[in-house]
C-alpha cells in the first residue's frame, strides 16, 4: 500500500522565519492530498486539498508545492508566529477515497 | 464541508470490556472512515465503512475486534471488544465529502 513518509519528525523556529515541512510519497496513482494541523488535544484541522493538477496551492500564510515527478509534497509556512506551534500532518489519497498519513512534524515557533 | 460529531468524546474502561463510539454526520456521505492515533503520532486508517455493506478492514484491524456497524447514511458505531491498554488512544471517524473531515475524536483509556 502507499507509504508516506514526513520530515522533519520535530522543527523549531523563530517567529517571523519560514518552516517547511516535506512528505514523500510512493504510489505514483496518488492523486489527492491534504495537510493537516493538529493542536493538543483537539481533531484535525483542514488546511488545505490539493487535486494533483494543481503545483502551486496557496493559503493563509502559507503555500503548498506539489512535485508529482519527485512524488514529493512541501508546506511552506510563511513567516511563522507563535499560534503555528503545533503537529502538522501530511496525507495522500491514491484510490477507494482512502487516505495515508505521514508521521507528522511538531512545529515549535519561539518569540 | 461536513460536519462529524462523535460520542463519548471519552471514556475510561477496565480490560476485557467492550465499549461503542458513535459518529453521526451532519448530512449523508458515502464513505465513513475510522482512525486510530496513539498519543502524538500519525493516524491509522482502520476501516471503511459504507451503508449496507460490511466494513473493510485494514492490515492489523480485525472485525471480530473493532465491528463497525453503518446503518445509514449519517450514522456509524464502531465497537472496541475485549479493550486491552493498548488500545487506549484517540478514534477519529472521518468523511470525504468535499475534502478529507473529522470529527473531535473520543479518547479512550483502558484500565
């Protein structure tokens, strides 16, 4: 089945600088991918879908890559602050609408 | 997007009993997923579940240990048997409908 494997498994930044966060993934029939932010003790918060024809995705204070050659998946937090401190989490839908998710990435942006 | 609402949102239970978590949509979707997250790490996709017919299961997820019922289309239980400590952790049901839901999660902790 797919395999998805998230880095870095921790990252500290300061706030104002930018943290990215990468997954790589193996079935080349992915086509649909998420990101996730996950604060202590609560769900999952959607932070963006990304539909495999789409490289380039925007959000609010961040942007989503997608390179479907290098089966890679990057979150670029743009000028981080404090309330980005959090777990964020990759996922990938190949078929059947199931979804695999990365180990995730605990994001810790200092002052 | 879809709305999930899960019930308990958490339980403590001694070993050996069988306890029942409940997901109920907002509106009708096709596909109920379940997920297990242990403290701070990914989620695993247990089942999928889709009305009328019997659950599918993944790799290390068993029916006989995890039955998951779909009833309707708005409605799921999924039903820990014979709980064991290490079956303490955090169960999300999720929907695809217009993106990739949760719902709060319930915690669950086995004495």
């Amino acid at each position: 089945g797919e395999q998805v494997e998230q880095r870095p498994p921790h990252l500290s930044v300061r706030e104002g600088d930018s943290a990215v966060i990468t997954c790589t993934y193996t079935d080349p029939n992915s086509y649909y991918f998420f990101w996730y932010k996950q604060e202590p003790g609560a769900s999952l918060q959607l932070l963006m879908k990304v539909f495999s024809s789409t490289e380039i995705n925007e959000g609010q204070g961040f942007t989503v890559l997608l390179n479907k050659k290098d089966k890679r998946l990057s979150l670029n937090l743009t000028a981080a602050h404090p309330g980005d401190s959090a777990a964020y989490f990759c996922a990938v839908s190949a078929y059947n609408n199931r979804i695999f998710f990365g180990d995730g990435t605990q994001l810790v942006v200092k002052p | 997007s879809v709305l999930l609402y899960q019930k308990p949102n958490r339980d403590i239970c001694q070993s050996g009993t069988s306890l029942k978590i409940q997901c109920v949509a907002d509106s009708q979707v096709v596909s109920m997923f379940w997920y297990q997250q242990f403290q701070e790490q990914s989620l695993m996709l247990m089942a999928t579940a889709n009305e009328g017919s019997e659950a599918t299961y993944e790799s290390g997820f068993t029916k006989d240990k995890f039955p998951i019922s779909r009833p309707n289309l708005t409605f799921s239980t999924l039903t820990v048997n014979n709980a064991r400590p290490g079956d303490s952790s955090i169960y999300f049901c999720s929907s695809r409908e217009g993106g990739q839901y949760f719902g709060p999660g319930t915690r669950l902790t086995v004495l």
